[in-house]
C-alpha cells in the first residue's frame, strides 16, 4: 500500500510526464493523491493518453505543451500552470534531450541542446517554481544519470550537462534550504524505454548492462518513480542537496 504522508491534495509539475520516467513518475504520484500538470514538447497524444490514466486515478491533470529549453516557453509554461492550479507542492524536471556522438565530435548545436534542455532548464524552472510554491515550502526533483559521472558510450554532451544539472541542484538546495524548499536529485542506470533506441548498438549495450547488473536486468520506469515519490514525501524532509544512484547497484 502506498504511503499517503505529504501528497493528499498535493500540486505537482512533471516536465517530461508524458512517456518513460516521467509518465510512470506521473502516475506514481497521482496514485498517491497529487494533481499533476504534465508537460510535453510534441507527443500530444502520449500526454493525452497519460493524462487520461492520472484522471482515472481520481485526480486533476493539466496538460501543457512547452519546450523546456526556451525561457520564453518555460515562461508561458508557468503562466499557464498559475492559472490552471493557482500554486505547485513539487516539481519534477524530467525532460530530456541531447546527441550521442564522440566528445572530439560534438558541435555547437548539440551541445546547446543538452546543456540547455538537461541542465539550463532546471535553472529556468526552479526560478518560476519557488514563485509557485507554498511559503510553508516545496520540494525539488531533478532526473539526472549515472552518466553525468560514469563514462558512457556517445554520451559525453548529455553526460556533461547531466553534472551541471546535479552541481545546480546543490546549490539551490543550499540556497533555498532557508525557506523550506528541498531540492534533490535521481540518478538512474540504464532505463527500459524508448531513449535507448538513439544508442547505436543497443541490443549488444543492453546485453552488456544486464551482464554487469547484480541483478541481471536494466531498470524500468517503475523501479525510479517510487524513489522520487519518496524524495517528495515529508519522510524525505532532512535530505537535501543530494543525488540518489538508482541502479540496482550495477555501478558498484
């Protein structure tokens, strides 16, 4: 049974909470009684679909269309969110983007997009959120990777900008501590979902993965969000400013 401490009628915003990480850390908390406001940049119709499910849940669910990477539409974005629910309890940055591809072969463009997308964004969203929390407080989650300190394959533009985005999160977790904002972060091992298809050689990496992994599998979607549900409980209340490794200890 799922813990309802901290959640019961409960406002959340879920970048990326359409498909993977984000639709299952969506319906996690909707389970647990948060309204959840999804944001997506193009999939309108997963968000659709996603939304139905948090609905049949019992809970109210807001559909908004931005592209995290741009300040004017995080801008819009929160505008939007201020008049669909008035004030967010969490915040969620889970949306994705970047190229794979050697570090010698990395252009402008590319590195752009991740680092604008991946790490910019958290910076963006956070300065709007704390205008949209509670003064009682809020709570902070960032999806980060174990490649943003493990090398992988392709991923140096996307594994850069993952460590920008954990350095950021101690530091608003230091500065923001004041005010009862928490602020942490999730770092997942390989994740069954759709990303992996971008990896070139994906059946012959996954094989390797699931070789190294104690437990002989990848991750799902399912095995992160309850972690993140946690760090947004009140259980979660003293940790602050730290990033969680959820690999099923495949990097031990």
């Amino acid at each position: 049974m799922v813990s309802m401490k901290g959640f019961e009628g409960r406002k959340a915003l879920v970048t990326g909470g359409s498909r993977g990480i984000g639709r299952a850390i969506s319906l996690e908390l909707a389970r647990r009684g948060v309204d959840v406001a999804i944001n997506y940049v193009k999939d309108e119709e997963s968000a659709e679909r996603t939304a139905g499910e948090v609905r049949a849940l019992g809970r109210q669910c807001l559909v908004l269309k931005a592209d995290v990477s741009d300040h004017a539409s995080i801008k819009e974005l929160f505008k939007e969110l201020r008049a669909g629910f008035g004030h967010i309890d969490f915040l969620v940055s889970n949306a994705v983007s970047g190229v794979l591809g050697p570090a010698d072969r990395i252009g402008r463009l590319g590195w752009e997009r991740a680092m604008n997308t991946n790490a910019r964004s958290f910076l963006l969203l956070m300065q709007q959120a704390v205008q949209l929390f509670p003064e009682s407080g809020g709570r902070a989650v960032a999806v980060s990777s174990i490649g943003a300190g493990t090398v992988l394959p392709g991923y140096a533009a996307v594994g850069a900008s993952k460590a920008a985005l954990e350095a950021l999160v101690r530091y608003f977790a230091r500065e923001l501590a004041s005010r009862g904002i928490n602020v942490n972060a999730v770092s997942g091992g390989p994740v069954n979902t759709a990303a992996l298809d971008y990896f070139p050689g994906k059946d012959s990496l996954v094989q390797e993965w699931e070789r190294r992994s104690p437990q002989g599998r990848i991750a799902e979607p399912e095995d992160i969000a309850p972690v993140v549900a946690f760090l947004l409980s009140d259980d979660a209340r003293w940790i602050q400013g730290q990033t969680i490794v959820i690999d099923g200890g495949m990097t031990l």
